[in-house]
C-alpha cells in the first residue's frame, strides 16, 4: 500500500519514523527478548521506563522494539478521538496522561483510517531499508499487525466478532441448530430469489433487504454492547462498596445482566455473518462469466 508514489511521499511527508506518535503505541515487552522481569531495548539495554510506555522506539538509541503481545486491537488504534499535538521528537496527547482508553462497538471511520495511516507511517518497512535486519523484522510483524488491527475494526462484524473475543466468547461454524427456525426461513427465501434473479433490478431489491437487515443488526448489537459495558461501570462501583449480603445480590445479578447482553451481541453478530454470506454471494453473482 505504500509503495510507489504513496511512499515516496511519505518519505518527504517530513515524518520521522523514529519518532514517538501518540500516547500509548505499541510497547516494549522485553520479559519475552532478555528473559527478565524489567522491560530493557535489546540493541542498548537501556532500562524500561515511563517514556518506553509511549512509543515504538527506544528513547535511548530510537532502536524499534519488537511488537507488545498483550496489546488488543483497541488500544493499538486508539480511535477514541484523542487530540495530538505535533512535536519534532513525535507527538504528545494534550489530554495528559488522564485519557481513557476502552473499548467500543461504534467506531469513528474516519479517525480509525487516519489512525492507520499514522501508524504506517512510523512503522511500515519502507522506512526500515536501512537499518538493521531485526529492526527490519519488527517492523514487518508492526505493519502486519496494524493491518489486522485496521481491517478488523473498520467493519462491524469482524469488530463484533473481535469484542465477543476479548469478552471470552466465540462463534463457532455450523451454529444451526442454535438459530430459530422462522430466521432460517428468512435465509432461505432470500438465497432463493438471489438464485432466481435475472435482472439488475431485481438484485438490486435483494442488497437494499440485505442492507436494511444488516443496519437493523448492527444497531442491535452496538446497543448490547453498550449496555454490557454501562453494567461493567457499575459493576466495578458494587465491588467496591461495601461486602454485604445486599451489595453481593446486585453483583450477582449485574454480572448474570452482563452476560445476557453478551448472549444477545452474540445472537446478533451470528445473523450478521449469514447476511454477510448472503452480500458475498450477491458481489459473485455481479462478476460476469
């Protein structure tokens, strides 16, 4: 993606890539390189420290360090809208070190697209010609990563599906016989007129059903989430209340709400991927033979 013309203007974009961009990129984890418990950069074994936290680089010698792996796709884009204010030596968050991280079902596109090109322009191995091959390394694992991360989140199912993860949770393939019979029905209708269609109008009728169906589910699903995460709120505040009878109750009972919330971002995210089947098939049948 950034080759050619597109990376060579980046190259004289001005965009250092042994800058530090953002508030909190990618980390260290030197516990998995030196096999110690205090993070150090594995070209000058400088210590860990405050400044590691916030960047790609070594704040020492710039050297890139290797991928966090207990980083999630959330916080490596961090979409949330956080303001940055440009400086030589990378950028700063103007919110301080207050600004909270989370994770959300409903995603700003275009800050997430603007976001990846940021990190691509710091990481991507375009920029990493000339310096040694295991910093050559790191960044193709860095880009890979930032690729994942960008295509995951930008379109609400995989997004879902990835939310559902973090939460524990799966969708298996052949889930059937969990789905009621009238929505299989509705499947099946569907997939018969695609077969069955002949016309351009009569295509285009079968993606405006399967679009409004899809808008009415992710809308669905990002009011499950949201609701999952006002009840992890207050959850947290019951824990840290008192420990009697009453205050275990509305744990209990937070905590058996959460997981129906889940359950029915689950159920929804479900009947996406059979209407995101459904758009796959439609997109095939436009291909002309």
């Amino acid at each position: 993606m950034w080759g050619g013309r597109t990376g060579a203007l980046l190259r004289v974009s001005g965009l250092w890539p042994a800058g530090v961009l953002g508030r909190r990129p990618l980390s260290c984890n030197a516990a998995s390189l030196a096999g110690r418990n205090s993070p150090q950069c594995w070209n000058c074994g400088g210590p860990g420290g405050p400044m590691r936290e916030h960047g790609f680089f070594c704040p020492q010698c710039r050297a890139l360090q290797p991928p966090d792996p207990t980083r999630d796709y959330f916080s490596l884009m961090d979409w949330y809208g956080r303001p940055f204010r440009e400086t030589r030596g990378g950028e700063r968050d103007v919110r301080g070190s207050g600004a909270r991280r989370n994770r959300a079902f409903r995603v700003d596109t275009a800050k997430l697209q603007t976001r990846y090109q940021e990190l691509q322009r710091l990481v991507h191995p375009d920029f990493f010609s000339q310096r040694s091959q295991t910093e050559k390394d790191f960044s193709e694992k860095h880009s890979t990563l930032v690729n994942d991360a960008y295509k995951t989140l930008l379109a609400p199912l995989s997004r879902g599906l990835y939310l559902l993860k973090l939460h524990g949770l799966e969708i298996p393939e052949g889930t059937d016989d969990e789905m009621d019979r009238q929505f299989l029905m509705e499947i099946m209708e569907i997939n018969e007129k695609l077969a069955e269609a002949q016309s351009e109008a009569a295509m285009k009728e079968i993606e405006s059903i399967v679009r409004a169906k899809q808008k009415e589910l992710t809308d669905n699903v990002s009011r499950a989430f949201e609701q999952d995460t006002g009840r992890q709120g207050s959850y947290l505040l019951v824990l840290a209340a008192t420990n009697s009878k009453k205050e275990t109750g509305r744990r209990d009972i937070l905590l058996s709400s959460e997981q129906y919330d889940l359950e029915k971002a689950k159920e929804m995210l479900t009947k996406m991927r059979y209407f995101s089947n459904i758009e796959e098939k439609i997109k095939l049948k436009k291909i002309p033979l």
